[in-house]
C-alpha cells in the first residue's frame, strides 16, 4: 500500500503518517515513509510519501500510489499524478466548482480514479468552532468512509485514541466520526 | 535481539550513538540533522546514560569540543548539516592528521535538492578533502548500523570517521531495531604528547603520511571486512547493465526492480565510499560493459576510479550534474541506459487542468502573527531607499516582503552590510543599510562581523529579530533562551544588550516590533545615529516566535469593503497568509483559516481599510 499525502505546511500531515504507521506496525507489517522538516514547513507546499509493506526506499514513484490524502484542494490536484491507474483520493475543497474542469474530469476518467471530495473547512467551522487543526483526523475518517484503502474505521479510531495528545483526544474522535460520516452509507 | 520501532532516520542515528556508548554529544541546528541532537538526549535520558548534550553556539564550536573531548579516550561526536562542514571546516581538516584517542564521530546530513539549504554540496567529497573515512547510509536502520561501526573504525585507526545520511534518510520514517547501551566505563584520561595533540607543522610532516597510511588500511579493511555495507546483488543469467549505487539512490534502484520485476540487472552497492574500495568496483567493472553509477550530489565514486570512461555517470552528464535523484529520475536514467523506451509522463489532460486552474506550488511564507513581517514592515517604511542584507533563518523568507536584498550564509548580513558600506563610503555616500539578523545567528556567527564593523567603523542599522528561539529549524534553544537538552541540566541565558553593548555599540534599543510605528520611529533613529557616528546602531526587536504560543491580545480584524481601494499595498509589503487579495472581488479579505489575530495589519494599510471588529477583542 503505497499513501501520498499532501497539504499545506502547519496543517498537521505528519500526525496522519504517525497513525498509518501506528497501524501497519500492530498489524505486524512493515513502514517505509518519507517526511518533510525545514523550510517548507512554513505554510508552504508539503508532502509525505508512505509505504506499508516490503519496501527498501521511502519514496513513491509518480503513477504508483494506491491513495492521495490532501489536505488542501489545490495540493491535490498537483499531486494527482502520483496515482496509480484505479488509484483513489481524498480531497478537502473549498471551491467544489473548480473540481468541475473539464480536462481534470478526463484526466480522472481516463485513470479511472476516484476522487472523493469534502468540504473539510466547512465541516470543521460547523461542527468544532473552526478548530481547522483537526483535518487531519477528518480525512482519515473520510478515508475509511469512503472505503478507500484497506483500513477500518475501527483501528483508525483505535490509532488516533493512542496517539492524539490527552487534551485533544475527544476533539480528535469526533473529527474522525464527522469524516467518517461524510461518506459512509452514501 | 532488539525491539522493533519506527524511528525517524534522525532518530535511529541518535539511538546508535547513545547505544554505541558516546559520552558527549555537541550539534547545532539545521535541516536535515536538527532532529539528532535532541533525540540523543531523549534516548540518555531514556536509558539512564551519563552522555553529555549540547547545543553548541555553531558548528566550529561543536567539533572542537566534541573532537577534544575524544583525545581522552572517550567516544564523542559532532553533528551538524552539511553546509555547517563548512564552518568546521578549519577544526575538519586539522584533527583528520590527529592520532586520535577516544573515537570520534562525525555526522553531516546533506540536502540534495535542496530542501532547505543554500547548497546541495556532498560532504562525502568532504570526507575526500580531509582524508577521513565516510558512510554513506540507504537507510535508517543502515544508519543505525553504521554508528558503530564507524566508532569502531575510528577507534581502530584512531582517526575520525564521518556518517553521511542525505535527507532522505535523515527524514525517513522506519522501524528499526533497538538495542541496549554498550557500557564502555572510560574514564577521562588525557595524556599528554604534543606530537599528537599540537598541531605544529614539524608533527604535520609525520602526522600526514600516518594519515596517509591509515586512509591505506581502511580502504583495505572496505575492499574485505564491510560485506555488509559494500554487496553485490546478482542478475539472474546475463546482466544487462551493471548498476553502482550508494545512499539512498541504492534503496530506489531496488524498489523499482522489485516493482519491474526485472533480474537482469546486477548492482553493486557501496556503503562505504571514502576511501573507494577501488579493487571491488573495478572487479565489478571488468564484469560489465553497460555501467551506470547513482550517487548524491558529486560524482564521488567516480572521481576515487583510475579509469572512469566506461562508466554513466554524473562525470560526463549522463546522470543530471545537480539535484536529487528521485525515484522519476532514476527509473528514466535506467531506462535510457538500457535503451529502452521511457514511460510517457502520460498526463497532459492533468497538465492542461493543471494550467487552466492556475494551480501552483506554494512558497514557504512566514507564520501568521510573525514578528518578523512586522519587524520588517517597520524597516522599510523608516527607510525605504535601504538596502537589506539578511541572514539565515525563518527571516530568509522575507524575500517575500521584498525585505531581504542579499543572503550569502550564517552571520553575513553583518558583514555584507559592512560590505555594501564600503563600496558607497567610497563614492562618498550615505546609503542608509539594515543588516536583519536572528538571535541565534547572531550568536553563531553575527558578534564577529559585529565587533569589526565597530572596529573598522561602519555606518549601518542593525536590527536583531529576538524572538528567543532558533525557529527555522524547529525551535532549539540557544544562548538567548539558556536552556538544556537534558533532564536535570541547567544553562545560563546570555542577553543580547550587554554583548552588543560589550562589543562597544553605544546606540541600542529594544522595541516591540508589533508596534510598527513606533519601531519605524527607532529605526530612522538609529539610522541618523549611525551616519552621524560612522557606527553601526542596533535595534532589538523583541516578541517571542508564534511556534512558542505564548499568551497575546487577540484582535479580531475585518477588511472594509467600502474602504478597500484594491491597491495591494497589503499583500505586496505585509504578505501575511490570513490576508490574501481576492483577485473576484478586487479587494484584500481575512482568510479565518491562517489568522491568528496579531491584530498588526490594522496599522498596515495606508487607506485604513482594516479595521478592528469593535467588542471583539479579548
Ligand atoms: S516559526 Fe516563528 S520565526 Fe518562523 S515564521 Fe513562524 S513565527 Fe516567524
Ligand atoms: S486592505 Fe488596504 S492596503 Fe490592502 S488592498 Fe485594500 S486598501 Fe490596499
């Protein structure tokens, strides 16, 4: 299983590789990931490569990652290239409309990927004050609602409850049920 | 046998130092190594190890004291970036003639790309330059492992030995396997010989061909005793290109055959490539007649070979003379080694999406509610005809307010000010300077270029942006903040004015730089003092960094759309996140998403468009 996860530096990315680890370690298998430290931190562009099995390099080819999780709408759509044919995302939009584009839609069609988009900004204003800290338990719970990549909401529920700091830990599970939510049963 | 965990490669090299018995361990900050020094304090403290752990006030500093505290027997090692090296470069190349006592470690993380540098420069030719040993890992737990060995090495030979992780083993996220701490019980003993510990250039003339001689046995001990670092991984039948690869580049290689499932390729790693075990590449060679060879950044391998011309490499511009070798590249260089066709980056229709979205990568900027823009702000409206040399930190990214002319490396904001002094001074000008620096710099390397520009008499401002912390790296400490890595240690904070003061300055004033007006008022004075003087004049512009998250008055700002006349005076010279300019609505707007209510563009627009929301303020 191979994950690229994308956003903005600041949004909180490596917590997400964090529980993809945690996770693929119970569950006895290998990690390789990559992260980004330094300068690019700063609010600018980031990514996170991350491989669950027999792997020797921390880095994801372009065209060879199972799942894109971004954070940011434009991030992703940048980074689309880095899936697989078949391959699926998870996208937090704010401008759904701009999803819309025509050579994007063949793009995604001709690749036949899935994208599921969520308006991660607009959930998180409505439901938790604003706090735009916990997109990232969001998109993992969106991740499993969505039936995207082969982890149960279970053990990301389980993982976040481990990892999330005591003050947060609530926060944090509601923001991956409201994720979870978005997508499951629909 | 060992647990398993996922460490951060950083992580892994910290474990094996503490593990391999390293009693003093000395760094200074700066992507990709920062995460080494305070990982080492964690697992000593973890594991109940006496290790010393510094932050040292720059590299220099840190080698010396490390290296020395080698010559009484105990294991030490410096840590630092690559670009760091070059600060210690003077200590580097005197101590490699040493017959050292105790081993001696030396890590530098190099930044191909770069991520985060000024250069993407190879500390292995470093390790050439100098005569040292060098490692060079392909991953976290190699890391790990060559920890040890080096120590071992260098208490073998009695020379320094260099661990060279590229950032994509520094920043690797793996499980490695830990282990417990070798108690070597050393007590400090230093004995004294100044044959081996006085660097006269009588003991040079014995020191570099024993230095000669060791690099000698150690390349022998490579060719025969490192099968685990320096391996050949076979072709199935005949080979069709023969593959030498060290780092990172080697792990890359290997994912992509697995992912090919290709078997007619043959490899030969090299975990070791200083000195090169030559008699083992040129064995490889005679073997095949299609060679390519992968390595970060500089042609390392290549250059220790006789004979090169056979080889693909970075030498002759087959593999790209500069960047990382991602795994894109890679699989294109092998490819077109091979003469096979190349993947079409079969995307156009994403390209085009692409384009007509004008999407587009988006620069580091500084934080939201950063003293620094602010700071910045202030300089430029008190002197705007100024020329603004900077320094390294997050304040580089003052690119972006159009508020740093010049960056060369730590320290020469100072001296480039001096710099830019001089050559006006001599057409008989005043042109006003502001040298912008960052409290650990300038105790890096700024009292130097200070106390010559008071020395020599250089009419410039220099503004200090003290926001206690070495933030660009993570948020260290440094002398300004005073304290210590390890539980239960204690250090003493240094304040910037009485050094300053000390250096012989007679104008310096501290201000809070979230009040731009009155920080301007300061700046045109200091300015006026250090024309009138032939001076500098130093401004401290004191407000803690936002990483800190201390307690400050949240207000709550709006733009007035009846106000706002769309000049973008805003966004061209405060440039803050939580203000972007919506290019629909011609007007600038708060984006809730990044702002953190600092409340200081209120005071940015000319037109007083931004407003502060009445009630709101807490
Ligand atoms: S980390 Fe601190 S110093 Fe760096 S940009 Fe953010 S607020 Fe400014
Ligand atoms: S907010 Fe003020 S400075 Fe910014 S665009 Fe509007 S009028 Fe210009």
């Amino acid at each position: 299983m191979q994950y690229i996860i994308v956003g903005l530096g600041g949004q909180g990315i490596l917590f997400t590789s964090r529980v993809l680890g945690y996770i693929a370690v119970s569950r006895g298998e290998r990690v390789m990931g990559s992260e980004v430290h330094g300068m690019a931190q700063r609010g600018g562009s980031v990514i996170s490569h991350f491989k669950v099995g027999d792997y020797s390099s921390p880095l994801v080819l372009t065209g060879a990652a199972d799942l894109l999780l971004s954070f940011d709408q434009n991030e992703g759509i940048r980074n689309l290239h880095f899936l697989r044919k078949a391959g699926h995302a998870i996208l937090n939009v704010h401008a759904p409309e701009a999803m819309e584009n025509p050579h994007l839609k063949s793009f995604l069609a001709e690749r036949q990927i899935k994208a599921f988009c969520l308006p991660g900004y607009d959930i998180l204003r409505e439901k938790m004050e604003g706090r735009f800290l916990f997109m990232n338990a969001l998109i993992l719970g969106a991740m499993c609602g969505a039936g995207a990549g082969n982890l149960s909401i279970d053990e990301v529920s389980d993982a976040v409850e481990k990892l999330a700091p005591a003050k947060f830990r609530a926060d944090n599970l509601k923001a991956v049920n409201l994720g979870y939510g978005h997508f499951a049963g629909k | 046998m060992g647990n398993k965990v996922i460490l951060l490669g950083n992580e892994a090299i910290a474990r094996g130092i503490v593990e391999a018995g390293c009693d003093v361990a000395v760094a200074y900050p700066g992507t990709p190594s920062s995460e080494i020094l305070p990982a080492v304090a964690k697992y000593a403290d973890e594991l109940g190890t006496r290790t010393a752990v510094e932050w040292a006030v720059n590299e220099k500093v840190a080698f010396e004291v490390a290296a020395t505290a080698s010559f009484t027997g105990k294991r030490t090692c410096a840590i630092m970036k690559q670009v760091g090296l070059n600060v210690a470069a003077d200590p580097l190349m005197s101590v490699a003639h040493f017959d050292l006592a105790g081993g001696f470690l030396i890590v530098s993380a190099d930044d191909p790309g770069p991520h985060s540098s000024q250069t993407e420069q190879d500390s292995r030719y470093f390790a050439m330059f100098a005569k040292v040993p060098c490692f060079d890992p392909a991953s976290a737990q190699e890391a790990k492992d060559m920890v040890f060995d080096a120590f071992d090495l260098s208490e073998k030979y009695h020379m320094p030995v260099m661990l060279r992780p590229a950032v994509r083993v520094d920043h690797c996220r793996q499980d490695v396997e830990t282990g417990t701490v070798r108690d070597l019980a050393r007590k400090a003993d230093f004995k004294k010989d100044i044959r081996r510990w006085v660097c006269l250039p009588a003991h040079v003339k014995i020191n570099h061909p024993q230095l000669n001689a060791k690099l000698d046995s150690v390349r022998e001990d490579f060719e025969t005793a490192f099968g685990r670092y320096n391996l050949e991984i076979p072709a199935k039948g005949k080979a069709r290109i023969g593959i030498i690869a060290s780092g990172v580049s080697f792990s890359i290689v290997m994912d992509l055959l697995k992912e090919w499932k290709r078997e007619d390729v043959a490899i030969l790693k090299i975990g070791t490539p200083h000195p090169l075990p030559v008699k083992m590449v040129e064995e490889f060679m005679a073997r095949h007649d299609n060679l390519l060879v992968l390595e970060e950044t500089y042609p390392v391998i290549e250059m220790q070979l006789p004979n090169r011309t056979k080889l693909k490499g970075r030498w002759n511009g087959f593999v790209p003379r500069a960047g990382e070798l991602l795994p894109e590249v890679i699989r294109d260089l092998i490819l077109n080694a091979l003469g096979e066709p190349v993947p079409e980056e079969g995307v156009p229709e994403l390209k085009a999406a692409i384009e007509e979205m004008k999407v587009t990568p988006k620069p580091p900027m500084l934080c939201p509610g950063c003293p620094h823009r602010a700071s910045f702000f202030a300089m430029r409206k008190a002197l705007p005809t100024g020329i603004y040399p900077s320094d390294i930190g997050c304040y580089t990214l003052g690119v972006n307010q159009r508020d740093v002319d010049t960056t060369i490396d730590m320290g020469a904001s100072l001296t480039s000010a001096s710099g830019f002094y001089l050559a006006y001074k001599t057409d008989g000008k005043d042109q006003p300077v502001v040298a912008t620096i960052g409290d650990s710099t300038f105790f890096h390397m700024g009292i130097l270029g200070l106390a010559n520009a008071v020395y020599n008499r250089h009419a410039f401002v220099l503004a200090i942006l003290d926001n206690s912390i070495t933030a660009m790296t993570g948020g260290q400490s440094n002398p300004n903040v005073g304290e210590k890595l390890r539980q239960g240690d204690e250090g003493r904070r240094i304040e910037i004015e009485p050094v300053v003061r000390g250096c012989g300055v007679s104008f310096v004033k501290v201000v809070e730089p979230y009040d731009t007006a009155d920080s301007a008022e300061v700046f045109k004075e200091a300015w006026e003092h250090a024309k009138a003087n032939r001076e500098p004049a130093v401004v401290i512009l004191r407000h803690p960094c936002m990483l800190l998250r201390q307690k400050q008055a949240r207000v709550k700002v709006r733009v007035n759309p009846d106000k706002c006349i769309g000049c973008k005076y805003c966004t061209n010279f405060f440039n803050c996140p939580g203000l972007p300019f919506d290019e629909g609505a011609k007007k600038a707007r708060i984006d809730e998403r990044f702002c953190v209510q600092c409340g200081v563009c209120i005071q940015v627009c000319p037109h007083g468009a931004i407003e502060a929301v009445e009630g709101e303020e807490a």
